[in-house]
C-alpha cells in the first residue's frame, strides 16, 4: 500500500513538472497576477454596464501571493447576470487578483475564482483509483500520460509555434505518443509490438482520409473563434492545425482497438495453435465486429458532449437546417467525427491481420 501511495505521489509530480503552466502565474506574473482570499463582503449591487445587467461585489481580499502579499485589498468583482441569477463569491474563497497600470494609475480587480486546489483533489482522486485498482497497468498508464503531455507541450505546441507545419509537427508527435504511450501502458512484448505497428499503419491512413477529407470538405480551419483570434497571433497555418487535431484526436481511440483487437488474436491463437491464418482473422474480426460497434457510439457521444451547446442552439436558431450544417464550424465537427470512426474501423482489419499473419506463422 505505500508503495502505491508513493507511486501516486510520484506520479503528480510528473505530471506537474510537465505541465509547468500550472505555476507560471505565482513566478513570472507576480506583478499583474496574484491570488487572495475574500476576508470581507462589503456590499453588492447591479447596474448597467458594457450594454448588459451586471453584478457588482464590494469585496476585502487578502493577498497570498506575489510582490504584496500579506496586503488587504478593496476590490470590485464584476460579472454579467445570466436569466437573473449572479455569480457571486463567498467569504473564504480563495479568487486570482489582477493588478493593473494606467498612465500610473493602479487598480485591482478580481480576476475569476481560484481552481487549481479543486483541479488538484480531482487530480489526485484519478491517479489514486488508477494507480490502487489497476496496479502497475495504472502506474504504467499515468507515466504514458505524462509522456504524452510532455510531447505535446515541449515538442508539438512549440514546434508549431516556431514556425514549423502544424500537419507535420503533430504526426509526428502523434508517431512518438503512439510508441511512448503503448509500450508504456502494455509492456515490452510482440504482442505490444504488433499494436504499436497496426496503430502507425492506421494513423498514416487517418493522416490521408484527414487531409482528404477537409480539402473535399473546402474547410479552411476558421471554424471557431478560437482559430480565428490565434491568427491576430502570427501567420498560422490554421488548414494545417485542423489536419493536426484530428490526427491526435484520432489517436486516443486508436491504441485502444488495436492492442485490444491484437490481444484478441493472440489469446485465440493461445486456446487452438492449430488455426489456420484464415480462421484466425475470421475469429479476431467477430471479436473487432463487436468492438466497433460500440467504439464509434462511444466516439459520436463523447464529440456530441464536447459540442453541446452547439446542438442545443441549433433548435433555437432561425437558420435552416442544412444551412446550420453547412456551417464551417459545424462541418469541422462532422469531419472529426467521421474521419474518427473510419479510422477506428480501418484499424480492426489491419490489427486483427497483422496479429493473425504473425501468430500463424509461428505454427
């Protein structure tokens, strides 16, 4: 059991270490950004402001962090009352404090409200189950998954950044989360070996169906405000950025089919030796039918989850149907989602045939 725990705890500090975001604010932004804690509620109002109802808090805050800790601040907390109700802060809630300089005026505002322990317990909640139900698997998981967090910020997001083609930049970190990650999570063996190769063969064809798929579609990446501000930020290549989600995105549900589909395989092979190549494949296919089937609902649902609102407002907007779906950022959805689930289908095949042609072989 403290082998566990230590696990756990060796595992956050992973996972922090490669998310250095998470403090940046405490370090490098102490003289605009700080956090407090509320030690008094002074009064509140609504007014109109900035063509809407907002609710305005009078609060003391005390500042924990930064150049002028220790200091009882007044500060106002201004947010935009939503179908008559306001968000309103608590006394003892800890709230990120942003200091600002105007022609040598400073001012201080409450910025949102602190999350970062909140985000912790749930962290920590994740890794201890992960860890104490599933074991060195767990374990095994949560290193893949910082290594996946470190190719993505140290490798992928910087080399975008520089310059680099978004497309090619993201394949390739999707090749080296796709090696790291597996062999991380299942171990060293062929049979590990065997999915790590049907997921690369699988994601090039993603990579083709994406790139195909989006120029058929004539999506230029400007789906969503999001894309639409980054490029104020330089000169994206926001086709490419698109091409380079959808590529990662497919990855997450890859590895899974393909170490399950090659599992299957092997453990067919372990119960008859002497089946043939064919019966093989016939016999790991019926296992990926099933897989399949339940994979893409899993896929459509999770994209359905993440865009909710967006279908929501498709009840509520006057646009015609087909035009609503004509939309680009609409579209974009649509093309993630389909060129998802023919990716997962295409790698029940190519898994279960790799696997079947080798565990044949070795009659």
């Amino acid at each position: 059991m403290i082998k566990k725990v230590i696990s756990i705890f060796g595992v956050l500090f992973l996972l922090f270490l490669f998310v250095p975001q998470i403090h940046a604010q405490d370090v490098d932004y102490s003289e605009q950004f700080f956090r407090g804690t509320i030690v008094g509620i002074r009064g509140s109002s609504q007014e109109e402001l900035f063509g809407a109802e907002q609710h305005i808090q009078m609060l003391d805050v005390r500042v924990d962090k930064g150049a002028e800790a220790g200091q009882i601040l007044e500060v106002d907390y201004i947010n935009q009352v939503i179908q008559g109700i306001p968000q309103r802060l608590e006394e003892g809630q800890s709230v990120v404090l942003i200091r600002s300089d105007l022609d040598g005026e400073v001012t201080y505002e409450v910025y949102e409200p602190y999350r970062l322990n909140s985000l912790f317990w749930l962290l920590l909640l994740f890794v201890g189950l992960a860890v104490i139900i599933s074991g060195r698997r767990g374990l095994s998981a949560l290193i893949g998954l910082a290594a996946t967090l470190f190719i993505l910020i140290k490798w992928v997001i910087p080399g975008i950044v520089a310059g680099g083609n978004p497309l090619l930049v993201s394949f390739g970190g999707a090749v080296a989360i796709a090696m790291i990650s597996i062999y991380l999570s299942h171990g060293f063996s062929k049979r590990t070996t065997l999915a790590v190769l049907s997921t690369l063969f699988t994601l090039c064809l993603s990579l083709l169906m994406a790139v195909l798929s989006v120029r058929f579609a004539t999506l230029f990446g400007m789906g969503s405000e999001e894309t639409v501000y980054l490029s104020s930020f330089g000169n994206f290549d926001l086709r490419g950025l698109l091409l380079g989600a959808i590529v990662i995105g497919t990855l997450g549900v890859l590895d899974d089919i393909t170490t399950t589909q090659v599992a299957a395989v092997e453990e067919i092979h372990k119960a008859n030796h002497k089946l043939s190549l064919k019966q093989l494949y016939h016999r790991g296919f019926s296992v990926g039918k099933e897989h399949i089937a339940s994979m893409i609902n899993t896929l459509v649902i999770a994209y359905v989850g993440a865009s909710f609102p967006v279908f929501l407002l498709i009840t509520k907007s006057p646009q015609p149907l087909w035009v609503i779906l004509n939309n680009e950022y609409l579209a974009e959805e649509i093309v993630r989602t389909l060129v998802g689930s023919a990716t997962l289908i295409l790698a029940v095949p190519v898994a279960t045939g790799l696997a079947a042609a080798y565990f044949a072989r070795k009659n």
